[in-house]
C-alpha cells in the first residue's frame, strides 16, 4: 500500500455498502466473477460529485498524462440502497454514443460506472487530511472538509502531512481497484 | 425572523417552474431561489434603464429581473435585456415566458456559444453585460475569461458596464486566483472594478454547497477607440474550457420539442386508476 500512496497519487475514495437492494459482499463476489468473465468490471455509482465526462475522465486522463495510475478506495459502511435492481443495457463514454454493455458485466441500479481493474481486498488506514480535492468546484480543499453529509466519495491527490494522533481522521479502506480507460461510463 | 414577501415568492417561483433542468455536464448549476429573487433586486438597481445583454443565464436572473418588475414588485428595471445562450432550451423558455406573461418588449433572447465570434448586430450594442460563466475551477479562469470577452465586446466604446459572478470563497484558493486573473484581464480591456459584492449567492451544488458567488461588478474607464474584431475561441482556449482534459465539444444544446412543456415527462410515472375509471 505504501507503494499506492505516494505523494501526489491520484485517488478516488468511495463510501460502499448495500447497493439496489443487494449486500456489498455479494457484489464484490459478483464483480470478482466480472472481472474473470470480461477482464474488467464495471463498478455502479451514482451523484454529481464522480461525475463520468466532467470529474473522473478528466481526472484520469491527467493523471495518466504523469504516468500516474489512479486507484479506485472503497469503504465498507453500513447503509440502505432500495432502489430497483434494473440492469443497465447500455453504456456510454460520453453520453452521446451508446453501445451495449460488454459480455459478462452486469451493473445495476446505477446512473454511471467506473471502470477498473481486479478488486484487491486489502485493509488499511487513510487519512481523510492527507486528501486534497482534485476535481471541481471544491478543489484545494481538505478531504475531511469535503466527505460529510451526504458527500461520500470524490476525487483526490494524497498529500501526507505530519500531524499528532488526534489530528487525523482514519477511513478504513476494505478494497482497491485501479481505474482503466475509459474510466468512468454514462449508464442506461 | 424575516419577512416573506408572498408576491415576491410567488414570481419568483414562477420563474423557477419555467427554468430547464439544468445539465451537469455543461455546468449548469442554478443559483437558489433567495438569491434569485435578491440578485434580481440588484441587477434591477445597478442596471436601471439600461440596455443590456446577458451572456449566459441558466440561473434565469435576467427573465426574474425583468417578470418582477413587470410585476410591479420591482421599481427599477434594465431598459430591456438580450440574452445570449447555447442551450435552446434556456431561449426558448424565455421567450415562451415572456410572451405569456406579455413583456416581449423587455427581454428576448437567441441562440449563440461563446466559441463563436460574436454576431455583428450584438457588438457595441448594450450599455451592460452580465455574465455566470463555468467557473473556471480547473481551467485558471479561461472559462471566465471567454464570458467576459463576448461581454465586453457586446458593450458600447463609452461608459460600458458589467456584472461577473463567479466562485468566491476565501478558503479555495483556486476562486482567488481566477477573480484576480479576471481583474487583470479586465483592466487590459480598460475597464475596472467599480464594486464588488463578495460571497453572496448559493446555489444547488451537491458537492459544494456553502460554495458562494460574488458580484464583482465592471465599468469601463477609458473610451474604446479603433475597431476591433470578434473571433473564434482558438482551440488551445476551449480544450480546457471546463476544466483540464475536459474540452468543450459541444455547440448548442437543442430542445427537443414537446407538448407537455412545464409538466413531468410521461416517461418518468405511470397512472394507476381506480377500477372502472381507466
């Protein structure tokens, strides 16, 4: 992990759990099966703050621009997702051209889908103050000034600082993914 | 507690009803109602009996400002307001609203995107300009920038005037340094900030929601002599338009019309009747 989070790194950091009625354990086995089916998996979100075309395409392609790889930070937490299981039937890079989703990915409940690589469960600690928004109209300011209320994920460089113990606010992450181009799809 | 002015909050509801949802992807992002309904009062004040051109306006500033006044609920208006906007959706329900409620002689509206020059009849023709441009998060102001260009040119050599709203937040370093990069630019255009109203408006920003907006308001100070050109927006401008590596590709946004204007699209619900009244 050491290696992941560098200064300077690229990072996406998700809240995660229940998701269009199915558990999150459910959907890592079911996107696990994605990935050995398809080479890929398509991870279904939703909200304005990972917006495909204008937070997390531009986000990415900077970065890759560095020959720097962004990763895709998942947070287990306990929440409630009721909305209808509808299968996605086609996808989009920017919105305009749709094709079908690919062989083997299924994605559900979701406006948008990033797309990554392998999952790898892997727990550890981040702090939120060592993020520093990237994208929109927020940038510049600290993750822990950016995650609260209904804000659950963004995109973020990882700048580490040092700070006494109680100055920190640690999230503990459960799994990672590695974001692959094109990075993030327009859902349907 | 304030007071609520129920006429007030009425009209401006009305305008909110007839504004287009607004698209993320091109940064639509709709001031809120108390604002409006202010921000409406201020433009009515600062550009009293003038001929103005709004470039840009999804919030629907220029359409509040001109209704309450035709309300009576306003006593100072602008002389008549232009705006210019590349989603037909925005132009086209000014235009509907202006004719229903019957004040086309104040307002009137047309399709155009700043990457284009700017139409010979819309130079030098207005006394003022006002513009809420993309920000310019990611992009150090261009965005803005282009706006206030169009702007600028659409105003007349003498006494010309303009209203920039943009992000203004003391902690986000990013929207200070696009209010001086604006400032500057300006001042190269010789005009200079006459007033500047800081951190005033809030709008339906999901990810930002204390973010404010400030009124910085322009005026020209030295007469423009000679002529100028209107150009194309050179593609180096508009590759970071809405920020970097996210280019402005499109030209205009093209209602698709329909009958059922202001009313939910069927497509959303469905009707389930009581038996025997279907």
């Amino acid at each position: 992990m050491i290696r992941i989070l560098t200064n300077g790194a690229g990072l996406i950091f998700m809240k995660i759990g229940i998701h269009a009625q199915e558990g999150v354990e459910d959907i890592i086995a079911r996107k696990k099966r994605e990935y050995e089916q398809a080479g890929m998996i398509f991870w279904g979100y939703g909200g304005n703050t990972c917006h495909p075309t204008t937070f997390i395409q531009p986000f990415a392609k900077t970065q890759a621009e560095h020959q720097a790889q962004v990763f895709l930070m998942m947070h287990k937490m306990t929440s409630n997702h009721n909305a209808d299981p509808v299968s996605a039937k086609q996808y989009s890079e920017d919105g305009i051209e749709w094709k079908p989703i690919p062989e083997g990915i299924q994605v559900v409940g979701s406006r948008y889908a990033m797309v990554i690589g392998n999952l790898t469960e892997e727990q550890f600690d981040l702090n939120l103050r060592n993020l520093v928004v990237a994208m929109g109209p927020k940038r510049g300011a600290l993750g822990t000034d950016y995650i609260q209320g209904h804000v659950d994920k963004g995109c973020f460089e990882y700048h580490e600082r040092a700070e006494t113990p109680e100055e920190t606010e640690l999230k503990h992450i459960d799994l990672y993914s590695p974001l692959k181009p094109p990075y993030a799809v327009f859902l349907k | 507690m304030a007071m609520l002015n129920r006429e007030i909050m009425n009209a401006v509801s009305d305008i909110i009803m007839n504004r287009p949802l607004p698209i993320r992807e091109v940064d639509q992002i709709y001031m809120k109602a108390g604002d409006l309904a202010l921000q409406s009062f201020f433009i009515g004040q600062r550009f009293r009996d003038l001929d103005v051109v709004f470039i840009g306006d999804g919030d629907a500033v220029a359409l509040s400002t001109m209704y309450l006044f035709h309300c009576d609920l306003l006593d100072v208006a602008p002389k008549s307001i232009h705006l210019l906007d590349f989603d037909e959706r925005i132009v086209n329900s000014v235009i509907r609203f202006a004719d229903k409620y019957r004040f086309t002689n104040r307002i009137s509206a047309s399709l155009y995107n700043v990457i284009d020059p700017l139409p010979s009849t819309h130079q030098r023709r207005y006394d003022a300009f006002y513009t809420n441009p993309p920000w310019g998060a990611s992009n150090e102001g261009e965005s803005v920038k282009a706006f206030v260009e169009r702007g600028i040119q659409a105003t007349r050599d003498h006494n010309a005037q303009g209203a920039i709203v943009i992000g203004d937040d003391p902690a986000l370093v990013w929207t200070q340094e696009v209010l001086h990069v604006i400032q500057e630019a300006s001042l190269g255009e010789d005009f200079i900030v006459s007033e500047m109203v800081p951190a005033v408006h809030n709008y339906h920003l999901d990810d930002a929601p204390h973010l404010r907006s400030c009124n910085c308001l322009v005026r020209r100070a030295r007469q423009r002599t000679g002529t100028y050109s209107s150009e194309a927006l050179s593609p180096d401008r508009y590759a970071r338009f809405y920020g970097r590596n996210n280019p402005l590709r499109i030209r205009y946004i093209r209602e698709e019309l329909s009958l059922n204007v202001g009313r939910a699209v069927d497509q959303t619900y469905k009707l389930e009747f009581l038996e025997g009244k279907s």
